[in-house]
C-alpha cells in the first residue's frame, strides 16, 4: 500500500550517522565494548564440541561531520569509494556541493536550457510565510513542485520554477511582537510604527535567508536570480495598482460591517486564520489577557420585562455579556406562545432603552425558550436579522475587548469579566433563571489563541461575485483543471456562495492601504459614513486627485493606517512575479499565463481562487493552467501539525538527523508556553525515542512523494523515511557493484541486441515498462504510483534479479558474453540515473558523474535526457520466458525460507507440457544462481514423469498452472502430524482472508472511493492469498503421502 516502508531489506552497509553528542556516544561504546568482551570470554570457556562462534564484523568507526573540499560554485570533487565518507551511502557526504555547482552554472534558469519550441513550464512557487523555519507541508510541497520542474526541464522544455516569500502581515508581526515582549517586555505601541516596522524588516532578512538555505537543501531547483517578495518594490507597485484599478471601477468600497476580530491582536481577522473549537457542554478555556479560566458551552437563560405589563419574556445565550448591545427579541411567527408580543417592546434591566419584538422564520422554535435576543453589532446572524427588521447596531466594546460606554455602569470592565457580573446583576433584579450545558463551537485566532469577537469596524470590502463568476467559468470550460476531483467540487462551491471580501488589517507591517481620507476644514477628524475618500498609487496620485475634486475647499489628507490583507498581494503572484504592470516586461511576454500551481488544498479558496479572479480582472488572462492540490502533512497519529503539540517536524532535522535532546531544545526558542513544552516533550519522547536519524533530503524527498495518492491526508512516520533512506542506500551500493564490474578500459558502446542473453532481454524490457509507466504517472500527476514503478524497478528487478543473475554471467561467461553484460549494466544504470533524478537529485548526480563518459553524455544529469521507451528494447516474448524462471526460484527460495533449509537443498521443477519443461531447462543455470546459495542441485521433470513418481518428503510452491517448484524437506521435518497441522492451520487463516479480501473488494462504492494504488494493492493481496492457498493444499497432499509411508 502506498507509504508504507519497503519490505525489502537493504544491504546493512550504511555508514552511522555522526553523533552530536560526543560524551553520550563514547560512553554508549564503551559500554558496548564491555558487553562484547563478557560475551567473548562466556564462548571461550564454551566446551570444545561447539562450533566455533562467527567473528563479528568489527564496528564502522564513528565519523565526524563531513566537510567538503570542492570550493563553493564548482563542480564537486569526487572521492573514490575506499574514501571514509563514501565507502557507504552518508546523505550528508553524496549530497554536498552539488547544488552550489547547479546554482552557479545556471542550469535553473529557463534560459540555460531548454527550447521554447518544445514548450515552456513555469510553476510559481507559492511563497512561504516569512515567519521561520520550513515545516514538513513545504517539504512535500517543494518535492513534487521540484519533480514535475526536472522532469520537464529533462524532457526538454525552457523550465522556471520561480520562488519567493510572502510578507505575512499577521502571522510575522504577531511573532515579531511577541519575540519583542519576551526580550523587552515592550510592545509594538513602545517602539511607534517606523521603529517596529524596522525591527520587523530585519526580523524578515534573517528569516528569509533561513528558508532560502532550507529550500537550497532540499533540493529544490528554482531560479533564484527571479526571487521575489511580496513587499519588494515591483510587488509593492503591483499592489497599489490593482487597488486603486478596483477602487476606480468601484468593485472596492468602504462599508461599517462585522468582522471577526481579535482583541489581543487588535486587527480583524480572514476565515482562514479562525480556528473552530468543538465542546460538548460547559467547559473552561484559557483567554489571553485573562488571570482566571473562562466559562464556555453555558445556555445562561434571563428575562426581559414587557413594557406596558407586568408579563416577561424569557431568553437564552451563550454570552450574556453581549445583552448590553441587545436591540431586539426574535420570535418565530408559528410559535402561538409568542404571539400576543409580536409588536410590543421589552425593557432593557440597565440601558433602560426599548426593545421591539419582531416575528422571523429564522428562530428556531426549539432551541433555548424559542425567543432569541438580538445583538445585531456582536453576532453574525443578529446582524442579518437586525438590518431586516431595522434594528439599531449598538457596539458596545472597544478594540481591546473592554466595554465602552454603551454597556452603561459595565463601562471599562473586560468582556468575559462582565459575563460573569452582567449574571450577578441581573440576578439581583430577579431575572436570572437558570444555566444549562450546551454544545457549540468557540472561534479562537490561529495566532492568539484569543476568543474571536463579531465586531463593527469601517473596512475597506472588495466585491466578488462578478469576478467569481468569471472564474467559475474559465474552470468549467477546462481552461483550468483542478485536481483531484475534490479540490474542484470544493472550488464551485466556495465561488457559488462567495461574500465580498474584507481586505483591511489593523497592521503595521504589510502594505498601507493607498487610501486617504478627506478632513475638511472645521470637521473633528473622526470618521463617519459620510466620510470622503480617496486612493492613489503614490501620495502625489492622491493628492492630485482630491485637488481636481476639492477644489476651492479646504482640507488636508490622511492615509488608512491600516494595511491589506495579506492575501491580496499574494492573490496577485503569479504575473507580479513575472513583471507586472510593467506592460515591456519580457518574463511577462515569455512565461505568462503560467503552467502549473501546486499547492495544500486548504488554501485552494483563500489564495488559488483569488489568484484566478484578480488575474483574470487585471490581466484578462488565467494565471495558471493547472491547479494540483497535495494532501496535509499530519503526525503519525493523524494529528494536525501544531507547534504546541510539539509535532512540527523541520525538514532539516530529517536530512541531518537531530538527537532528542537538540528536538526538546528547539521547543524553547518560540513563544510556547511551559505547559505547550511540556506536552511537545511528552510526544516527542514517543514519537522519536532516538531522536531522528540522519535521512538526507533525497529519502525525505521520495518519501513524501511516495506518500501523495491524491487521496486523503498524510500521516507522517520517521520509520517510513529510514526505510527510503535504505533505498538509497541499495541504489549507491549497486552502482558501487556496477562500476566496480566495468574494466578499466570501458568504453560504452551501443547495445547488440542480436546477442543479449535472455536475462539481459529481460531486464531491458522491464527498464523500458518502468520508463513508459514513470513518464505516464507523472503526465497523470500519480506520484506515488511514479516512485513505486521506479522503485520496484530498481530494488526488486534491478538489484535483486539481474544484478544477482550479472554475477555468474559476469564469472562463467564467455569474454563476449561479459562485454555483453558491462554494457547492459552500464546501459542500465546510466538511463536509471536520469530516471530517478527527478525524486533523488543529490544521489543520482553523485553517480552518473561517476559513470564512464559517452560523447554525447551532459554535464549533469538535470540536463541530460530523461529516458524514453525505445521501442527496440521491448522483448515481451524473452521477458515472459524469463519470469517462469525468476518465479520458480523465488518458489525455491521462499520453501528453504519456510522449512529452515540452509544448505544441501535439492529442489525440482515439475514441467507439466514439453513446452514449459523446455523453458525451464533451458534457463535452469538463471534459476540455480538466482535460488541462493541453500541449493546444490535443482532438476527439471518434464511431463513424461508421472505425479506418482515425483519425490516424496516434498514440499510445494505452485508457479502457474504448468510448473510447480518442489523442495525436498523431508530430512526436515521431525513430527509429520505437526507439520501438518501447522499448514492445515494456515490453509485455514488463509481461506478466511480470502474471504474477507473478496468481501472487501466487492464493498459497495470501493471502487469509486479509494485511489488508484489502494485498488492495486488491495487486488494483490486477493492474488497472493489464494497463490498461498494452492501451495499449502499441494504440500498438504505430499505430506499426507509422507504419513502414510511412514
């Protein structure tokens, strides 16, 4: 199944990781050479009559870190393979230098190489948040942008893959004010806006440079002389342009709504960064700002006298604080209870103002008393009932959450104090009737972790539906193609129901909103609806304009403090990037509309839907032509990755390996609070027990994109990554086998196909399948199908098949023969380096720099020519042949497995049809090198020899219809009758599975729901179930003859 860790073992041949922790690695061998000096006394005084223990290979030495001697920007120097560090694979030792080298000779930019004639690729990278380091999102994210960059760049195509940063206005300023308070214990109102904004841009250049460095050690190949940032000077000028453009047309406008905002932020906040918290009744959260816990998941129920009577109306809330900006009661028009008041007015018990009584559909006649107070300024359905029914809007907070003056004798009190006091005050006028637990979500701030609060704010609003409209359209006409389907069906719907958007933020960092207000002279300054505005792409714009339009009047100007969202300029990335507006730019000409976006599905609203609309309104053209949405990167527990859980992984500590000590550590550079450390260390200890080991970035790379189905989210495991890891491993030995085969004097030549052997027919063949299927699972977007072709190409046909097989070819072969298997070896692998380049850019450098050089052969391998099916190396027939003979020793292999058989193994191959018989004994040398060294002899019986005369003590492995592999185990076997049960035990644990395999694969809608490689892999477990089956019945009927005999 995809991600799970190959089954097959690597060569145990890998270099240990260097250990940070010198003191803790010296006493850890010293107490490993104290154990084995007291096993070595305990075998010596062993009696005589034992065989001799085997000598244990002495440890590979610990090494230091690796520093490499290539000079920075050239072309590494390569070690020969007796060298220390490159004995075995060290990712840290294969995987330096190359990139400064592929940096410095341009091989990244689209001009270097490539033709447009072939066409032109161009992914924009979405940009990180400058706020830090890298997680394992960007990770994933920048393997499958990098695969499907080199694959293209190799096929020949004028590749860009072109990277950037993104400002991240909230994000960046709330840890840049934190950070600031932990030092300082200032904060951002200390420093004034010039100074803050400052420290924040130096803040910035650090941490860029951080990413850049991550990215650089990923691999990731984009070229960096196009970098961009959302707030360099041509973003910043594209910015200003679309606003004002939009402002001009009118599709931006400034309206007093609700927004969600954060108190402790003091800044309204997108969907995007509100979290939703699930409780199930009355539960006490923690509230920034606040010494005690706050009470949540409570119905508080009251009442509101009638004016004119001595009747009252009971109501229900969640926040009884807000019943000081109450306007209104809503009842519905069906509920005969509520009737007689629909048009009267309630007393407010401390404002003394009057509040009507209105008849809407909207209530819901069950919940609470089935009469719903109104708070059309601090709640988003209130709202929309308020503007039905005329209510009056009545804030009562301030901006940092305090009570201000329309909350009467509450004035000043913090909101969450006066849930608390508004209940004893209404309690003491007895109109407090009870509390009861209700289930509800609460909207906290990604960042603050601060209660979201509905709130009226002048903002500045974009109109959306017109260009949503236009968007869904390009999408529906398949101008754009979203995938998977999911990711298209969400994106509909979104644009079917879009709301206009706020784009205001109370920042300071970000870009300053280009709007200036008119203060004429005699006005107090403060806004109001009747306020006039307006924008500029520079001051002097602004100025200009309001001259034209003031003129004779007197007033002086003053600029929105406010900043844009950051989404806005980020909505506009792919043709900023590119040069817009500049209407002479060349990368605008060249590269633009894009090719590819690829990116987490769950900003595929906030950012790729905006993209398409604001490049479709400022451009006239899509930005992207094709929108692949990657999985979320969850702990292996299925857990969203949280700081404060402790399981964000950094990429880095993936490629250089990190000791649980340094992890711990790393959690006290944030802003995490000692209980977060506390909790992060917990799951630290159990998810990396040793730490992480040094994996290197090419096995972080497949890994990740092993894992990508298309399917549901990713459960990330350190024990997948080790695993991959030892596939690197098994390619670098393997070529270290190959080249250690080739003469010295090697020169490659063409293949003779006239004289390749079968084997060697074979092998080319499944190099041509793997090829055809890499280039189509990729052209489908199926990455981890992609990585298992080439991997099961290399490790299990490659490496465990034919290299296995090269080695009596190589030793018993005729001098012809050999050449004939150097040259396919080397065929091989030097078309499986430029295969696999795409997934592992550092490994396959490092050893096609090392392959004997043809005339034609590339500087690099990220510009030699990614392999296509050569339609003369296709030998299905030859192929066929072969896998007889590869699943008859695979049989004999797996029987002395099963039955302990180490040595002196006699195996036999009944042939049922001359035809199969001749088949077999015709490659019977291939099945004996490829059984093992357990088998002295294997014989083939042919079809004369009757099923009464085949050995007897046998046991059997079903290869198809025709042949059958049998074992003689007989010597083996101590107790028949136990023998027997265990395999009648078996027979039946598999007939069950079976059972349940078809049960499964038969479900209703399995075929529909699950990905291409979940069918796959569940279909062949069907198959090996019911292969297993056949052999335990043949056995059993050999056995059965055993028992009889005896």
């Amino acid at each position: 199944m995809a991600g799970e860790p190959p089954a097959a073992p690597a060569p145990a041949t890998d270099a240990p990781a260097p250990k940070k922790n010198d003191k803790k690695e010296k006493a850890r061998l010293e107490k490993a050479a104290k154990f084995a000096a007291k096993q070595a006394a305990k075998q010596q005084q062993a009696p005589a009559a034992q065989s001799a223990p085997k000598e244990k290979k002495p440890a590979a030495p610990v090494l230091p870190p690796y520093t490499d001697e290539t000079p920075e920007g050239e072309k590494k120097v390569i070690q020969p393979f007796d060298h220390p560090y490159f004995s075995a694979y060290n990712p840290s030792a294969v995987e330096s230098a190359w990139y400064s080298w592929w940096e410095k000779s341009g091989f990244f930019k689209p001009e270097t190489h490539g033709s447009p004639e072939v066409g032109t690729y161009v992914i924009p990278l979405p940009p990180p948040n400058v706020t830090g380091a890298l997680h394992c999102g960007h990770a994933l994210a920048n393997s499958l942008q990098d695969t499907l960059i080199r694959w293209h760049r190799q096929r020949g195509f004028a590749t860009l893959w072109l990277p950037g940063c993104d400002h991240a206005g909230i994000s960046t300023q709330s840890v840049v004010e934190k950070m600031l308070w932990k030092k300082e214990k200032k904060t951002r109102l200390d420093l004034g806006r010039e100074t803050f904004t400052k420290l924040v841009w130096d803040w910035k250049t650090e941490y860029h440079q951080r990413i850049n460095n991550a990215q650089r050690l990923m691999g990731g190949s984009m070229d960096w002389s196009r970098e961009a940032f959302t707030m360099d000077e041509n973003l910043s000028a594209a910015t200003m342009e679309t606003f004002c453009r939009l402002h001009d047309e009118g599709l931006i406008y400034r309206s007093d709504r609700l927004v969600n905002w954060c108190t402790q932020l003091n800044t309204a906040l997108s969907n995007l960064e509100v979290e939703n918290k699930e409780i199930t009744g009355r539960t006490l959260l923690d509230v920034p700002g606040y010494d005690k816990k706050v009470e949540f998941g409570v119905l508080t129920y009251f009442k509101y006298p009638i004016e004119g009577s001595e009747e009252t109306l009971e109501v229900a809330t969640t926040r009884p604080e807000t019943m000081l900006g109450d306007s209104g009661i809503a009842v519905n028009p069906e509920d005969t209870r509520y009737t007689h008041l629909v048009g009267k007015f309630a007393r407010h018990p401390f404002t003394n103002r009057l509040l009507p009584i209105v008849a809407d559909t909207y209530v819901d006649k069950e919940f609470g008393t089935g009469a719903v107070k109104l708070t059309p300024a601090h709640d988003f359905n209130d709202y929309q009932l308020g503007q039905r029914h005329n209510l009056e809007f009545i804030n009562i907070l301030n901006d940092n959450g305090t009570l201000n003056e329309n909350a009467g004798k509450f004035q000043g009190q913090k909101r969450f104090d006066a849930r608390y006091t508004v209940v004893e005050e209404l309690t003491k006028l007895g109109l407090f009737t009870k509390k009861e637990p209700n289930a509800m979500k609460i909207p906290l701030c990604e960042k603050s972790k601060d209660v979201i609060e509905p709130y009226m704010k002048p903002q500045w609003w974009v109109q959306m539906r017109e260009m949503a409209d236009e968007a869904i359209k390009v999408v529906d006409e398949g101008k754009i193609t979203i995938s998977p389907e999911s990711a298209r069906k969400s994106y509909r719907h979104w644009m079917t129901n879009i709301q206009d958007w706020c784009i205001s933020r109370q920042l300071w960092w970000g870009h300053q909103i280009p709007a200036y207000r008119v203060i004429f002279e005699g006005e107090d300054g403060s806004e109001t609806k009747e306020s006039k505005w307006v924008v500029g792409r520079t001051e002097e714009e602004a100025k200009a304009k309001a001259a034209e339009k003031f003129a004779g009047k007197s007033y002086r100007l003053e600029r929105d403090p406010d900043c844009l969202d950051t989404w806005f300029s980020s909505g506009l990335w792919p043709f900023a990037t590119l040069g817009w507006p500049k209407a002479d730019s060349e990368d605008l000409k060249k590269y633009f509309p894009t090719t590819t976006l690829e990116s987490g599905w769950d900003i595929l609203t906030f950012w790729m839907a905006r993209m398409i609309m604001l490049s479709l309104k400022m451009t006239g053209q899509i930005p992207f032509r094709e929108i692949y949405c990657h999985s979320l990167v969850r702990d292996s527990e299925g857990r969203k990755m949280s700081k404060s859980l402790g399981n964000v992984v950094d990429p880095l500590d993936i490629i250089r390996g990190i000791e649980l000590d340094a992890l711990h550590q790393k959690l006290f550079v944030g802003n995490l609070k000692e209980e977060e450390i506390a909790r992060a260390t917990k799951y630290q200890k159990t998810a990396f027990p040793q730490g992480i080991p040094e994996c290197g970035a090419d096995a972080m790379r497949f890994t990740l994109l092993s894992y990508t189905t298309g399917g549901g989210d990713i459960n990330f495991d350190i024990k997948v990554m080790a695993a991959y890891r030892r596939f690197c491993n098994k390619i670098y030995q393997a070529s270290k086998y190959v080249l250690g085969k080739l003469p010295a004097d090697f020169a490659p030549a063409p293949l003779n196909t006239a004289a390749l052997s079968v084997p060697e027919r074979w092998i080319l063949h499944r190099l041509n399948e793997a090829v055809q299927g890499v280039n189509d699972s990729l052209e489908a977007r199926e990455f981890s199908r992609s990585t298992k072709i080439a991997y099961q190409f290399f490790y299990d046909q490659l490496c465990d098949i034919f290299i296995e097989n090269s080695k009596s070819l190589l030793s018993d072969g005729t001098p012809e023969e050999q050449n004939s298997v150097q040259q396919t070896l080397y065929y091989i692998l030097h078309a499986s380096m430029r295969l696999l380049h795409p997934f592992l850019p550092f490994l396959t450098e490092e050893i096609y720099q090392r392959l004997p050089r043809k005339a034609d052969d590339a500087v690099s391998v990220m510009i030699a020519p990614y392999p296509e099916a050569e339609p003369s190396l296709y030998f299905a027939a030859e192929a066929g042949d072969y896998e007889i003979a590869i699943q008859a020793a695979a049989g004999v292999r797996s029987l002395a497995s099963d039955y302990n058989v180490r040595s002196g193994g006699v195996a036999f191959i009944k042939a049922s049809t001359a035809e199969s018989a001749a088949k077999v004994s015709s490659q019977l040398a291939d099945i004996k090198s490829l059984s093992g060294k357990a088998i002295t002899d294997i014989k083939v019986l042919g079809a004369d020899v009757d099923d009464a005369a085949l050995p007897s003590g046998c046991a059997v492995y079903v290869v198809s219809a025709e042949v059958v592999v049998l074992l003689q185990v007989g010597g083996q076997i101590k107790d028949i009758e136990v023998e027997i049960k265990k395999l009648n035990d078996k027979l039946q644990k598999t007939t069950v599975s079976i059972t349940k395999q078809k049960e499964l694969l038969n479900r209703e809608g399995f075929e529909e729901k699950v990905s291409d490689a979940v069918r796959t892999a569940e279909k062949q477990k069907l198959v090996d179930f019911e292969s297993a089956k056949q052999n335990y019945e043949r056995t059993l009927q050999e056995f059965s003859k055993l028992k009889v005999s005896a």
